[in-house]
C-alpha cells in the first residue's frame, strides 16, 4: 500500500468510529473466546517481538472474500458494531470496546485479546457483532474466522463518543476535551521521505487489560511486525480534557535501517495564512496542525510553520535528548477556518514527551509532501536517533503523549501567534525588483509588560538573499509585538532558504525562535 493510499484512509477514521446508528437490530450474545488462556505479561510480549525479529518476516496475507474486499466507501460506512456487543459493555466498568470489520482499505486482520489477571483469551470474530445496513453484505456467507481490523475505545463519561482508535497498519488517533478527531499517530515510520517507498509496520495483535470498576486509565498492549523490525508496545491510555497515552516500546531490527522514525505524529496542511498556494476554496484556512513545536534538550523553544511544498521537503533539527515536540493547532479561532463540518479549529494538538532514559542525539525531522487535497495527511514529525539501528540490538523508547487543545508545557517567552506573507516592497512606491514580505505576530511572556520606549530588536537571519525592511513593533490588539521584513532572493536559485527569528531587549530573548523555509519562485515568475 502506498503511503497516499493509507494515509488517505486516515482521513475518514472518525466516520467510521463516532456513529453509533440508529435502530440497530438487538444481538445479546456474549464475546466468544477462540482457544484456551494463555499466560501474558510484557516481558513476554517483548521476547515474542524479539524472536519474531530472529526470523524471516511472513507477509500477512491481504486477501478478503470478494464481497468484502469489493465493497466501495459507502457500503463500508454503512457497517455498524452494535454498541451492546463491546467488550465489557454488561459488566459495568468505566471502559467499553468496539471493533472495526475488515474490507476496503483494511485487508488484514488483527487479532484481538482480552487480558484477565495474567491470562489471554483471544476474542472470536462473530458476525453477529455488526449490523451490516446497506452494505449489500449477507452476514451468513461470511466466513467465521474473519477476523477484526481494528478497534475503537469508549469511556464511561460519554458512552456514544469514542476517545480513541486503533485502525490501519500501526495507525491511532485520540481525542481531547473537544471530542474531534484530527492528526493520527503510528507506533513507528520507517524510511519516511525518502527516494524509496516508505515500510509501513504493522500491530498484528492487541490485547485489552480488563479495568477495574473505579479504573481511569486502560491498559493495551500491541504486537508490531514489518520487514525491518518488530516491536512490543503498551499503551497506558488516560480519557480527559487532555487525553495522555503513556507509551513503553521495545523494538528489534531485523536489519539494518537508514531512517528511523520514533513518535511519529501525521496531519494535514493544505494551506494557511501563512501559505496559500493551493487557496482555491471558499475557506480561509484547511489544516489539522499550523506547526511542529519543538523544546530542545537545551531548552530551546521553537516554532516551525507547516508548509504545502511543491516538491517532497525533508528538515531534521539535530538535537540532544529532546524534551518534547508536537505538531500543533495553535489557531482555534472558527472564524479562520469557517469549516462547520468538520471544524478544523476544534482540531486537537498532539506532545510527545520522552519520559525515563534520555533519548540520546538524534533529531526531530519533518516531511512535508506536496497535496492537492484535504483527504490525504501530507505532514509527519518524528524522532530519528543518530545511530542506525542494527538487527541485535533491542531498543527501548518511553515517552507520553498528549491529545489536547494546547501543549501541556508553554514556553515562558512569547510564542508566535501568526505567520503571514505576501508581495515585498514599499507600498505606494514603484517596485524594482522582487522580493517577498513576512509577518511575525509574538503574543505571551512579558511583551505586554514592555514600557513605551523599550528597545525591541528583531533578530533575523537567512541562509541565503538579503534580508531587507525589518522592523517590530507592538500589536495592542493581542498585547504582543509584530516583526517584519523582506527577503530579496540574490540568485536564480529555486532552492528553499531557511530563515530564523526571534525578539529581544537588551540583549535578552523575549520569544520563542520561530524558523521557516521559504522556496524562491523561478525567476521567470518574479513578477512585482
């Protein structure tokens, strides 16, 4: 499966997971379990991911009953898992289970499992579980060993709204206080962005640690499986205003890999205000995320506008045991989407935290591949160790993630609010040559507190071109400053040149460091 082909899947998963439907025929039969308990715990998870990385990799088969694979968008849609057959659904615990049915994209099974002091029992396809609507499916030639293709999470807080969802190769989403689903996260990229077609790892297992009746948090643990590595993981996922999902991961090549990606998030950005290439739609802004934040191990805070490139664009930002990164929607206002559909301002940012052993140097690194539509996630961030891993060698990354409105953690400077450009050049006087103009609005930490005559200076510096026009000056109206200025390409060049910028007084930062990368036009298209 290519990467637009799956990750366009991405796209509609919420569709798939919060209707419930209405009149669904009653199927009270209870789960049934396919074989006999079996003992489980992580430590052997994990030297089941480790053998299966000593072995020859067995591609799973993809092939579905024609009436299943055949199914188009819609009649796929129309399959419903009755909410009164979820797992745990009459034992009155906090957590309940929906699964998804295989057919269209979702060609591969996973097996499911239920997890009660200590012993598994994996639970059996039945296809009583949906009711199969206009689907054109006849649930009695159906075969009985189908098999699931993923799985949904509800919490007793909201019953008819699932929280998260685990769906398509090592793909999930959660939601926070908004309840919208948005960017998705995977358990790990491999050769993301690159000249070759990216590996996709894949959970084949999970297994659903059974709550207690008070429990706030659900346990699931995973089995991943590709042709470079295989993983163990555990999920420690917490509903809330902001949800958190405490991952512990322990993978195992089974060669050598040229580009890592740990934590991967996946989102959208097709334009913004600060890019509008593609803006041929009555909306002012379509996007999940406006931009990767980054907390440095040094404790640097960055800001990376998201960009739709032209051509596949690929940055790594090196760094040293990272404290954090995120793709983030830091603008909530509706108004600058005007999307009531499916409310892009209502789009949850997503941190990843690295929590217990520092992660080492690395970088985080960005892909950011061109897009004509909404459908297709364009936009990964991840963790890239700077050792390649080896097939041997087991390596163990702990972090935390959080699905929210905002960032658990804010910089204590100013953070940029908006990025905007546009045509250089002095208004009312003739242009002669071209250039192009960017706006910085900084808004937070103390710039409100700035007197009337403080000196603020912005720092901006270009990799290539003359930096020209600069200025920063207050913006009452969001008790923060704006900094100006033009870049004058001094070359024919198209390649993209990487600008970085931040405020201060007297020698001290007052903002965060916002870093962009602009591409030239052809010089054919200089037009002023």
């Amino acid at each position: 499966m290519q990467r637009r082909e799956l990750l366009k899947t991405a796209a509609w998963l919420p569709a798939t997971a919060l209707p419930i439907g209405a009149a669904l025929t009653p199927a009270s039969a209870e789960a049934k379990a396919l074989g006999a308990p079996q003992a489980f715990d992580f430590a052997s998870l994990k030297g089941r991911a480790q053998s299966l990385a000593n072995g020859i990799f067995q591609a799973p088969s993809t092939t579905l009953p024609s009436a299943i694979a055949d199914l188009n968008w819609d009649q796929y849609q129309a399959i419903r898992f009755r909410p009164e057959r979820a797992l745990w659904a009459k034992d009155d615990l906090p957590f309940s289970l929906r699964f998804f049915h295989p057919g269209l994209y979702f060609k591969t099974p996973v097996r499911l499992h239920e997890l009660v002091n200590g012993q598994a029992t994996e639970i059996a396809y039945q296809n009583t579980m949906f009711d199969f609507g206009k689907s054109g499916i006849h649930a009695g030639k159906l075969p009985a060993d189908l098999g699931f293709a993923g799985f949904s999470l509800f919490f007793h807080t909201d019953p008819n709204a699932d929280v998260a969802a685990f769906l398509g190769a090592s793909y999930f989403r959660a939601v926070g206080g908004d309840k919208q689903y948005g960017m998705s996260t995977r358990g790990l990229a491999v050769d993301c962005g690159m000249d070759r077609a990216e590996e996709f790892p894949r959970f084949t297992d999970f297994w659903f640690e059974k709550p207690a009746k008070d429990a706030t948090r659900l346990t699931v643990y995973a089995l991943m499986d590709s042709p470079s590595v295989a993983g163990a993981y555990r999920f420690d996922i917490g509903p809330g205003g902001t949800l958190t999902i405490d991952v512990d991961s322990a993978l195992y090549p089974r060669k050598p890999i040229e580009r890592l990606g740990v934590a991967p998030l996946t989102s959208m950005f097709l334009y913004g205000e600060n890019d509008r290439r593609m803006a041929t739609d009555w909306r002012p802004e379509i996007h999940d995320s406006d931009g990767l934040a980054m907390n440095t191990g040094a404790g640097e805070w960055i800001w990376r506008p998201l960009t739709d490139p032209l051509n596949l664009r690929f940055n790594a930002y090196a760094d040293e045991n990272p404290r954090g990164f995120g793709l983030l929607q830091r603008d909530r206002k509706f108004d600058h989407y005007q999307d009531d559909g499916v409310f892009y301002d209502r789009r949850p940012s997503v941190w990843v935290e690295p929590r217990g052993k520092g992660w080492g140097k690395g970088s985080v690194q960005l892909v950011e591949i061109p897009t004509v539509d909404e459908t297709f996630d364009n936009i990964v961030a991840f963790w890239n160790p700077a050792d390649k891993p080896q097939p041997g060698q087991e390596l163990l990354y702990t972090y935390r993630l959080y699905w929210g409105a905002a960032a658990p953690v804010q910089p204590p400077l100013a953070q940029v609010v908006a990025t905007r450009t546009g045509i250089g050049g002095v208004v009312g006087q003739k242009r002669s040559y071209f250039s192009w103009r960017f706006a910085v609005d900084f808004a937070g930490g103390s710039l409100a507190l700035l007197g009337r005559d403080a000196k603020v200076e912005a720092v901006i510096s270009a990799s290539r071109g003359q930096v020209e026009i600069t200025s920063a000056r207050p913006q009452h109206e969001i008790d923060g400053y704006r900094a100006m200025f033009d870049l004058k390409p001094t070359d024919d060049s198209t390649q993209p040149i990487d600008l970085r910028l931040y405020l201060r007084v007297n020698g001290q930062a007052l903002t965060e460091t916002w870093l962009y990368q602009w591409t030239p036009p052809a010089p054919a298209d200089r037009k002023f």
